[in-house]
C-alpha cells in the first residue's frame, strides 16, 4: 500500500503525493511533495493559477478576467476543483483521490492545458 505524504514532506514517488492533492508531485531534487507547474499552495493544497505572471490585489482584479477565480498571495488562481486551460478559461476538474499516473489528466484536459 503506497504512504500518503503531504505538501512539503518527504517522499519517493507522485503516487505519495497525489494520494494528499491530486495537483502535487515528488520533486526529484528535493525529495519532498511540491505542486505541479502552474499550480501554487495555499493552506497545503495546490490551486491552479491562472494567467500566469499576474499580479492582483484583490479577487475581482481575477473575476473580472475569468469566472471562479480568487486572489490568493497575488495570483489569481482557481478556486478548488476547477483547473486554468490554456486559452486563460476554467473547467472544473474534481478528480478521485488516486491518479494512476499523469497521463490521466492529459486525458482528461487535453494536450496544451496548464496542469
């Protein structure tokens, strides 16, 4: 049975991490569960950004770009269950807590999708 490890701790493969948020991987220099690209944490969870090199202040300066979109440490990203494309639009994406492997969300977004 693979360990479930959180954000920042240690690990040895995705699977440990994914097992926690479904947006993390083992970084392999670090050795610790890190967000994918394109995603940042927030209270231990990965959320995805949106128009990436952004600054906001405040969620509106996000909503008035894309819908379900929130201002977090100033980025806009997704509020939860809902991943950016890469047209700068949001889908939600509620995936089960177990990821075979990343290939599924490639599956499941598309191929230029920023996950």
């Amino acid at each position: 049975m693979i360990e479930i490890v959180k954000l920042n701790e240690i690990c040895e493969i995705d699977n440990q991490c994914f097992k926690n948020d479904q947006f993390s991987k083992c970084d392999a220099g670090l050795k610790r569960c890190k967000c994918q690209d394109n995603f940042m944490e927030h209270n231990e969870s990965c959320w995805s950004k949106i128009n990436i090199g952004a600054k906001c202040q405040q969620d509106t300066d996000c909503q008035n770009q894309t819908h379900h979109t929130v201002c977090k440490e100033q980025h806009c990203v997704c509020h939860r269950g809902y991943v950016a494309k890469q047209d700068n639009t949001v889908i939600y994406f509620n995936l089960p807590v177990i990821i075979i492997n990343f290939n599924q969300i490639l599956f499941c977004l598309g191929m230029f999708t920023r996950c």
